[in-house]
C-alpha cells in the first residue's frame, strides 16, 4: 500500500532526539542500494552545517527511509560544498544537497513561532525534508523509468509534498507549513518586477510553488487545512480545483510508484519522529 511507504520516507528529515529501533531494523538487499557521503565542506564556514546534520545522522535517516523503493541501481546521496552556488541536484545516480543550500535554509529559521503559526523548528524540517525528498523524486523518476506528462520539476514537487502529507496528520501540517514558509520567504525576498528570462527556468516560481504547497494540501485534507481558504491565503478560485489536483498526483504515485515498494520493509518503518513544535533549534551564528 502506498501509504506504507509515504509514511516512512516522511520521516527522513525528523530531527529525532533518540534512533527508533524500526530503524534499526531496516538491512538487506533493499537498504544496501542507497549509499550515502558527508563530503567535507570546501569552506570553513559550512563546518557548522556538516556538524548540524551529521549529529542527526540526516543521511542514515535518509537511507533507511528509502530502502523501501526497490531501485534497480545503486543510487548514491551526499551533502557537500557546492562553491558558493545554493543549490540541490540529482544527476547520473546521485543525490547531491549542497552545504550552501542547507546554509541558506538554517538562516532563514526564524528566532520564535511566526505570525502564522509556523514554529522554528518546522522552519527548519520542513524545506530540509522537501529538498532531499524532491531530489529523491527526480532519482525516482529516472531509476523506475517513470513517464512525465509535464515538467519534471513540477513532478518532483508533487512527489516531495505527497510524501510529506501521508504522515500523522498534525506532522503533515506541521511539514507543509514549514515548507511553505520557504516559499514565501523566497518570494518576499526577490524583487516585485521579476526579468522575463526568470520564467524560463525548469522550475515554477516561488509564487507558483508555494501556492502549488497550499493547493496540494488542501486538496488533500480540506478539514486540517481549512484554514489555508478561510484566511485568505489560498485564493478560493484555486482551492475549487485542489482535490482533483491531489487526486491526480495520487492515482500517479499509486500506478507509477507503488508497484516498486517492498512493502514488508516499509511497515517496519512507521511511527512518529518529529521533535515537539515548541523544540529550539540551534541558531546559525
């Protein structure tokens, strides 16, 4: 079942105080697929961030996470310093997150809960949990020889927020606003007057992806996120077509995705692994 999977790989990027023993649990041929490296960063000043994510175990989380995914060739994830450009990438099997991103990310986390409720610690999870799992989508996507009607970038997105939506459903919403808190950090960030030549990248605006973050929750649990429409953030025009937007991503993910899952492994893998919303996060210095 679908559900099997999503919530285990949801939970790579928790943060957890204590290893769960399912994780420990997880060995076999599924999990030795997924390597994984701590480059040592280029630069002196990424040394907090490597320290940050490796007292986590962030990649072992990440590769017991997604040992489930029956990939036909070793897929290779890594951290590293990527000189000065803040990016994430997936490319001839390997998932690579720069230091330079995840930098970006831990500044931006702001110093108390914020006006809408997004706690710092969910700030920090959510966007960290979306880039490795968006990345993953696009390792997905070539390693399963899974067929796109559309931008691939797009794809990844949906693949990235439906995985988060499949946890506990207080988690979910805690990791949808985390990520969308990103988002419009993003967008209140760049300039109003936007060079046309930005509307050629592969990749949605900031505007658009964090609107395509509401829609898809919303369209998920109308109930949890009910709020996203009665506050206004989410245009009701929008929200009307929401539920058929997430239906379509999850009859994809069902088809395309799901028949690849060692469903076995996977249930060993559930529970629940956020830290507390009132945790306080380290501060960047």
């Amino acid at each position: 079942m679908a559900w099997i999977l999503l919530g285990a790989l949801a939970m790579a990027m928790a943060l957890s105080a204590a290893d769960s023993a399912a994780a420990k649990a997880v060995k076999g041929a599924s999990a030795d697929r997924i390597d994984i490296e701590y480059v040592a960063p280029k630069s002196p000043e990424h040394q907090p961030v490597l320290e940050l994510i490796k007292e986590h175990r962030t990649l072992e989380k990440i590769q017991q996470l997604l040992s489930p995914l029956r990939l036909p060739r070793r897929l290779l994830i890594k951290t590293e310093g990527c000189d000065g450009v803040s990016n994430a990438y997936y490319d001839d099997g390997a998932v690579t997150v720069c230091y330079e991103y995840l930098d970006d990310v831990w500044k931006n986390v702001p110093e108390e809960p914020t006006l809408a409720g997004v706690a710092p610690i969910d700030a920090l999870i959510g966007p960290v949990m979306d880039v490795f799992l968006h990345e993953a989508g696009h390792a997905v996507f070539d390693m399963l020889q899974v067929p796109l009607f559309g931008r691939e970038e797009d794809a990844a997105d949906q693949f990235s927020v439906y995985i988060m939506l499949k946890m506990e459903k207080d988690e979910a919403r805690r990791l949808i606003m985390g990520t969308a808190y990103q988002y419009e950090n993003d967008v209140q960030s760049s300039t109003v007057s936007m060079p046309l030549h930005k509307f050629a990248d592969a990749h949605g605006t900031p505007s658009q992806r964090y609107f395509n973050v509401l829609c898809l929750a919303y369209g998920a649990d109308k109930e949890l996120f009910a709020d996203f429409v009665s506050k206004g953030v989410l245009p009701k025009e929008r929200a009307e077509s929401c539920e058929d937007e997430y239906a379509q991503v999850e009859f994809a993910f069902d088809r395309l995705i799901t028949p690849s899952v060692d469903q076995e492994l996977a249930s060993t893998l559930q529970g629940r692994w956020l830290l507390p919303a009132d945790t306080r996060t380290k501060r960047r210095r």
